[in-house]
C-alpha cells in the first residue's frame, strides 16, 4: 500500500448534520436544509440521510421536496454555523499535513506522503481522522484513500455516511470497469446520453476506444474521459498557499463573433473560477481577462479593485467592461479567458457591506454543482450555451 498517498476527506449531509448535533431532536428526522430562500421557489442545499429515503435530494426545487416528505424538517441555511464547523475540520485535517487542498465548505485532498513516521500508513491516518473528527465535533466524515485524487473521491463516495473505502493500485481496474460513465466528474445528463449513442454505459466501455476517437468525436472532454475512465489522474494536491491566481479560458474550435455567445462563455468561465475561489475560501483584488484572435494576437486587460471579490456576478461584470471597454471584441476570437488575482483569505479582506446576497446564493449554487457535476446546475445567461455543450 506504499502508493496510496491521496485521501479524500467529504463530510457526511453537513449542513443537516449540524443542525441535528445543535438541535438534538432532530437527530434521526428528515431535516432538509433550503438555500436562500425556503419559498416554494428555492431549492434544496442538503438533505439528511434520513431525508433521503423519501427521494429528496440537494438541487431539488422545494415545492417537490415537500411533496415527496410533507413531515420534513425544513430550515433556512445558517452558513456562518457551518463555517465555524468547517474551520474545526480543517484544523483537524491541517494537523495531519499541511498538502491539504479544500475543495469546499466540507471537502478536501490531503497528500500524506512523508507523513507515516509521525501518524502511521495512509489508512491509519484516515482512520485517525474519522476518529478525532467524531470525538472533537460530534460529526461524521467519509474518507477515500487511494493513489490520486480522481480515486481517491470516487473511494468516498462509495461507503456514505461514515465510511472508508481503499482503493489500491491493483484494484483500480476491475473498479473502474464496472463504474458507471456518470460518476466520472465531469460527464453529465447531456454526455452521458451522448455516450449512450455509442453503447457507452460503463467506463469499462471506453476502453476500446483510442485517445484521438475520443478526441476527435467530443474534444477535450474526450481527452479527459480517456485518462479518468481507467482511472488516470496525474493532478497534485496543492495546499491554498500555493495559488497564485485563479482562472479559466477556453479556446473555440470555430472563431467566434457572436457577442452574446461570447458574453455567455465570459459568464460560464466566471462561474468556474468563482467556484474554485469559493472553494478555496479565497478572493481576488485583480480582475483579468485574456482575447486571442484568429492571427494569434493576443492582448490581456486587467483592473485592480480596492475590496477584494469572488462572486461569479462581479467578476463577470468587470470582465464585460474589461472587454467592452477596448472594443476587443471588434474581431471574431479564438480564445477568450478571465480570472482573478491578488489573493487573500476569506475574512482578511476589506469588507464589502453590500456583498452578502451575492455571496449566499454562489454558495448554494457551489455546493449543488460540486454535489451533482458543474453543469448540471445552470443560470440563464448559460441556456445560450446549451445546443453547444
């Protein structure tokens, strides 16, 4: 087991299980956890196991929830109870090593490599996590061990709530061949049908395709199915100190003119680098934005703010002004990017008294998209995009 290095630490029903260790008698009920809102139009952020068994769900509109367990407990979200949590967790996970990456409010990597002298094997400090997390917060986590990241979450996932699942580098084969195609990140409601057009239900199933028909029929999404399908993930953990900036481009198999398309992308991207600054428990001073033309002339503008942000909405903004301001968009583009830099820590920035509303609802749109796949949660500047991803 010399190879297994990467655990994966995930919280089990966090939110709900916070409110039942403060509220004693909700434990063993079906307490479901809304986001902004518990009107009939907001949607669900966590459900308790026991919330489960009636087929409720994280991203269910409410209105359905209470259909399916009329009894149901249902609370408005208390995020800063749960980030007073989550700091404990963390501190707990820091303790083990300092390669841990958050991955959310309730979620990690940690890369124990060099660590066994002090803690024993990786399994031994994953059982002594479960342990100390139970003991010093009354709350269960699951944890996967295994040889990279990809791996490493899939073994959490497996054994919920209160598990630990191994997955050891002879065993990664015979696991992934049976795994079904829409537990790999990244393939979603509208991949997975595509997949099923080619009798593709299973991640065994893609083996028999090569890297380049993979990329040919769906593109980098095809590249990235071919490695995770046998269970391929050369990612390293890195710890928040080592971000230096945080961003995302994309590069358009056609050159695009179509301003609102272009605006639809910025907004998809700023989404995505909100997500992992939110993730991060980061933001940013310095808003960037990067435009490639069909010459491959590339030119880059970027403004520095006095209150730092991460909210998909302000970043998205500034990046539209960043572009409009120019006139960059003049050409079609080959490739546009946004992202955000001069980091600093949650909590440590210049306060922004009027940022709270925004930062709620990206928080409940974070926590359903890592939950249930990036894009199966959308705004409506995205339904532009739909007919091309």
């Amino acid at each position: 087991m010399a190879d297994l290095n990467i655990l994966h630490a995930d919280m089990d029903a966090f939110f709900s299980a916070v409110e039942q260790r403060e509220n004693p008698e909700l434990k063993g009920k079906a307490v479901i956890i809304g986001g902004v809102s518990l009107s009939n139009r907001g949607v669900v952020s966590t459900a308790s196991y026991e919330a489960r068994k009636f087929g409720v769900h994280s991203a269910m509109p409410i209105a359905q929830a209470r259909k399916l367990c009329p009894d149901g407990i249902y609370l408005p979200a208390r995020h800063g109870l749960y980030k007073e949590s989550s700091r404990e967790i963390f501190n707990i996970l820091k303790k083990y090593t300092p390669l841990v990456e958050k991955l959310s409010i309730d979620e990690a990597f940690l890369d124990v490599k060099g660590c066994e002298r002090l803690y024993g094997h990786p399994v031994e400090i994953a059982k002594k996590i479960k342990k100390e997390v139970k003991k010093k917060t009354e709350l269960t986590i699951s944890v996967g061990v295994s040889v990279n990241k990809f791996l490493a979450k899939l073994a959490s996932d497996f054994d919920k709530p209160d598990g630990l699942t191994i997955i050891k580098k002879d065993d990664v084969k015979s696991f992934m061949y049976k795994l079904d195609i829409d537990k790999i990140w990244g393939v979603g409601n509208v991949f997975a049908a595509k997949l099923a057009e080619e009798g593709v239900y299973k991640a065994g199933d893609i083996w028999s395709y090569s890297l380049e028909e993979l990329k040919d029929k769906f593109g980098k999404a095809g590249v990235k199915l071919f490695f995770l399908s046998r269970g391929m993930d050369n990612r390293e953990v890195k710890s928040q100190s080592e971000i230096k900036s945080i961003s995302h481009e994309e590069t358009f198999i056609d050159n695009i003119s179509d301003q609102d398309k272009l605006f639809a992308y910025l907004f998809k991207m700023s989404e995505k680098v909100s997500f992992r600054l939110h993730s991060n428990s980061l933001k940013g001073n310095t808003i960037f934005i990067k435009v490639r033309y069909s010459d491959f002339s590339t030119y880059s503008r970027q403004k520095s703010l006095k209150v730092a942000v991460n909210s998909s909405e302000e970043i998205y903004q500034i990046a539209k002004t960043l572009l409009n301001k120019d006139n960059l968009l003049k050409k079609p583009l080959r490739l546009l990017g946004v992202g955000v830099a001069n980091l600093c820590s949650e909590g440590k920035e210049q306060l922004n008294l009027f940022a709270d509303e925004d930062d709620h609802l990206d928080q409940t749109i974070d926590e359903l998209k890592r939950k249930y796949g990036f894009d199966k949660i959308s705004r409506a500047r995205k339904l532009y995009l739909n007919n091309d991803d």
